[in-house]
C-alpha cells in the first residue's frame, strides 16, 4: 500500500470524508461504482493513466482483503472451525 507523504494526505482525507460521509448515506453497492468510474474518466487521459489506474484498483483491492477482510475469515474459523 502506498503509504504517501503526511501533506498529500492531510489533503486527501478530508475529501475522503466527506465522500464517505455520502456513501455512508446513500450505500456502497453501485454508488462507489460510479464514483471510481467517474473518477476515471476526470483523471485518466491515455492509456498509461488508464493502466495506472487500474493498477492501484486491484493493489487497493488486494489491501482491503489482506488487512480488513481476512481477519473476518479468521474468527469465522476460529469460531465455526475451519473447512475439512
């Protein structure tokens, strides 16, 4: 995970607080969708943004996995036992 400089992220989180104040309202499920999609078309121009772009999507995804969903996994297993 990109772990950027405290200026660059000082300056994101707000806006990503607010965005997540939205998504806390109106849902995830397809409005998140939207957003990223439309974040896309803001800020990619050729097909080296667009690759860029789509790389920090699955590395973020990989993320979010490792560190925020797995942990879920492994007290289902520990509380329901593991798969034989």
């Amino acid at each position: 995970m990109p772990y950027i400089i405290k200026d660059k992220r000082e300056r994101l989180n707000g806006i990503i607080d607010n965005l997540a104040a939205e998504l806390n309202i109106l849902g995830i499920t397809g409005n998140l969708n939207y957003v990223l999609f439309r974040l896309a078309k803001k800020v990619c121009h050729n097909y080296a943004t667009y690759s860029g772009f789509v790389a920090d999507l699955e590395c973020s995804k990989l993320e979010i996995y490792r560190r925020l969903t797995a942990p879920y996994e492994d007290k289902g297993i520990i509380k329901n036992g593991d798969v034989e």
